[in-house]
C-alpha cells in the first residue's frame, strides 16, 4: 500500500496512476508496482462440483407445460379472422 505525499491518504489504482481521493493528486507507478495494484479474484472450482438451480416462488407460477404452450401458440398464430362488434 502506498499513501499520499501530500495529505497521507490511501491511494488506489485509477487510469495506469496511482490516485488519492482526498486531495485529487496523481502518482505514476513504477515497473513491478503496476502488477501489486491489478485487482482480481480467481474463483476455483472442481469439475465434480455441482451447483443447484434456486428458483423464487415467482418463477414457479410462470412456467406452463408444454401442451398448454402448444395450444397458446396455435390460437395466437392461427390466420382465423375475429369479427369484432
């Protein structure tokens, strides 16, 4: 970690530069400094690992069976002409 020369704050990483989000100022970061300032996570998983499907409440309502998906389709898609009074 490195910290302000000017107001001693904490500086982060911004554009390639160190920052400081107090005072405004800027610090240009040197060689191997650059790769201590990338910020990652790395998420490992086992190829056995197996990971459940939750679904809310609300998700269980929409669904329809496939007959009635069918059936939806054939009304809505039809060429019937509806007279309308």
């Amino acid at each position: 970690m490195k910290f302000c020369s000017k107001c001693d704050n904490l500086l982060f990483p911004k554009n390639g530069k160190l920052y400081c989000k107090s005072c405004g100022s800027f610090y240009d970061l040197q060689g191997l400094e650059k790769k201590e300032y990338i910020i990652s996570k790395t998420i490992e998983h086992d190829e056995e690992e197996e990971m459940p499907i939750i679904m809310e409440e609300n998700d269980k309502i929409n669904v329809i069976s496939s007959d009635e998906r069918k059936a939806f389709e054939e009304y809505f898609n039809s060429d019937q002409d509806i007279a309308v009074s």
